[in-house]
C-alpha cells in the first residue's frame, strides 16, 4: 500500500530519500527543517504541500503516516522521540542516537506504545548484503570464523560542516565506522571484547580507527576513516573458503567467493541498483503487515553496534557530553 511520508531533514540523503520514497509510489507530505528557506526549496523541488520552518511542526498533519528523520546526529534521538510521542511510525537514520542509552530509552517507549520504529542502515536489506548471507546460511564457504572490512572516505576537510563537528556528533566512527562494525555483527553477532585505536582530529572527533573485535565464535578487524580513500570491501573467511563484497560493500553487487586465492565463482545479485528504495519497501511491507519492528532493521541490532560505538569511543578518547 502506499504511504504517506513526511521529512525532518533537507540536506543530502533527505534528498536521495524523498527521490527513493516517490519512486515507490508513495506521497511526501511535508518536509520540516532549521530553516524556512531550506524547507521552502526542499517542498518546492519535490511537490510538498507543506513546508515548516521546524522539524516537528511535520507531526501536525494527521495524514502523515511514518516519518523519516534525516537530520545530524546529535538530533535523532529527539527527533524520533518527538513521532513516537505522536504515534506516528518512524525511520531514523543512523546511528540512531549518540549513544546506547539515548536509543534504548526511546526504544521502549515505542516498544510500549506500539509505534514502529526502525533505524535507516540500508545495508541491512540491500540485495549484495542479503545475497552474502545466504550464501553463509546455505553454507558456501563453512562456518564463518573471520571478518575484514574498511570504510573509507576522504571528507570535507571544512571543520565546520557536520563530519568534523563535536556538537553535532560527527566522526568517522558514526558516520562510515557503522557499516563495518554492523556487517561484522550481522556475521558473528555482538563482540565480546574490543580493541581500538584512533587518530583524532583538531575537533576532538575521530579522523579514522582501527578496530579488532573478539565475538562468541570469530574474530574481526575493520577500520573507518575521514582521510584516507579505502576501498569499502568487506570479506568473510570460512572454513572452506571465502566471501568477499566490494564495490562498494554496504550497497555493492559485486560478490565473489573464493578458494585459496582463486575467484570459484561470481554470485549474481539483482537489482542492487535500486538504492534506498529497498529501505522504503522494507518500512511498507512492515507497515502493510502491522509490525512495530522491522526483522531486517531490528532494535538488537541497532543496540549491539551502539553499545560498540560507546565503547570503542571510550577507548579512543571521544566523547560528545
Ligand atoms: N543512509 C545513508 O546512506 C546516509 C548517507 C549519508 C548520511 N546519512 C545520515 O543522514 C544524516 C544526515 O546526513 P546528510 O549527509 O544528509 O547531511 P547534510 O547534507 O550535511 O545535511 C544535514 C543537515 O544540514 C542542514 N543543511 C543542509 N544543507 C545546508 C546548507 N546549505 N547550509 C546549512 N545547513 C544545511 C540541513 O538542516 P535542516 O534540517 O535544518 O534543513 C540538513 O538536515 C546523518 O545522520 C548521516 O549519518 C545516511
């Protein structure tokens, strides 16, 4: 069925987002931001009806049905906060809170209100990153014992833009670290011990990490960083063989498995160029069928990498209080 969104947020994934959302069929009602002149342009480029100068006024309209937060860090847990107060169904994009404890609060409100509430990390329901792991469970490569995977971006070294800014949460952990933290948990589950080390940059914030994590039965090691162009692959080696996704790997098609160092065979992914528009079916299709919490974007999930992040941050010397 189609449903009826709004926005808090203009800036450069609210965009891709509403273009994913109106490609689906559904309808963007309104678009809530900082600023009247940003909400302005945003409704105008996009056809809705309403534009606010704050983000929350978009919970004043009674047709909207889910809403998807798409603002800096430091603001997402207020802002789902504010739609779970409203009842009204959210997708948040990630992190989904500063820390663990932000989310967990707001988790069990919705929790006791019955609200849907899922956080936007996409890789979780991309065609390459669903195909890997049926090739895991289907047993292609044995039992999954390592994990690697790099995320690396060079960011816009302007420290006053969110990347670098403290206040509003920036890093390189929150922002490109999450995707491989997550892939390493979707694998192995939550890590049982952690060891990180970090560079930081003038802002306090991290410049780039190096991660290596114990898990109940395997070991991982990632990095993330804002200054150095990584590749963005993620491998899992198994007992018999290894998976690797590049290309890059939180939304890549390129899957090969492999033996020693030979590439045995190249596993066909489709429609891995839809984008985010595998995010808005996922929040459809649990919105159709009543669900308070996506499977593909569950609240553990979004808890375990939090409780990593928290930690990881402590060990690194990074702190948003
Ligand atoms: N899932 C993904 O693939 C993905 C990708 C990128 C980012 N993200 C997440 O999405 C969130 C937003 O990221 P983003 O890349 O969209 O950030 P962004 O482009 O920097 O936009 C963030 C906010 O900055 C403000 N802004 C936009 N253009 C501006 C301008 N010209 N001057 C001043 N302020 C301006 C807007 O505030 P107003 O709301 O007040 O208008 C906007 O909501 C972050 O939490 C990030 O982690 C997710």
């Amino acid at each position: 069925m189609s449903r009826t969104w709004a926005i808090m947020g203009t800036g450069t994934i609210a965009t891709a987002f509403a273009e994913a959302i109106l490609a689906e069929g559904g309808t963007i009602a309104a678009v809530g931001s900082g600023s009247p002149e940003r909400a302005r342009a945003f409704a105008e480029r996009f056809g809705i009806e309403h534009a606010h100068g704050t983000h929350h006024e978009v919970l004043s309209h009674d047709d909207v049905e889910v809403v998807y937060v798409a603002t800096t860090n430091e603001r997402h847990h207020l802002d789902v906060q504010a739609c779970v107060a409203a009842g009204v169904a959210v997708l948040n994009e990630k992190p989904f809170a500063l820390d663990r404890d932000h989310a967990a609060s707001v988790l069990d409100v919705a929790r006791q209100r019955g609200v849907f509430v899922a956080e936007a990390m996409w890789m979780r329901v991309q065609p390459g990153f669903l195909a890997l792991h049926e090739q895991l469970a289907a047993g292609a490569i044995g039992k999954p014992r390592l994990v690697q995977a790099d995320f690396g971006i060079v960011a816009e070294p302007d420290v006053s833009r969110r990347w670098f800014a403290r206040e509003q949460g920036g890093g390189a952990l929150l922002d490109v670290g999450i995707y491989p933290l997550t892939f390493a948990i979707s694998v192995l589950g939550p890590p049982t011990r952690i060891r990180a080390l970090g560079e930081l940059a003038s802002t306090g914030v991290d410049a780039q990490l190096a991660v290596a994590m114990t898990h109940r039965d395997g070991l991982s090691s990632w990095s993330c960083s804002f200054v150095a162009d990584s590749g963005v692959e993620a491998t899992v080696a198994g007992e018999t063989g290894s998976l690797r996704l590049g290309g890059p790997f939180h939304h890549g098609s390129d899957l090969t498995r492999r033996q020693r160092d030979r590439v045995v065979e190249t596993v066909e992914v489709v429609d891995a160029d839809l984008g985010y528009r595998h995010e808005v079916r996922e929040v459809h299709r649990c919105l159709d069928a009543g669900l308070t919490e996506s499977p593909a974007l569950c609240h553990a999930d979004t808890l375990a990498a939090l409780d990593a992040m928290d930690r990881i941050r402590e060990q690194v010397g990074v702190s948003y209080g």
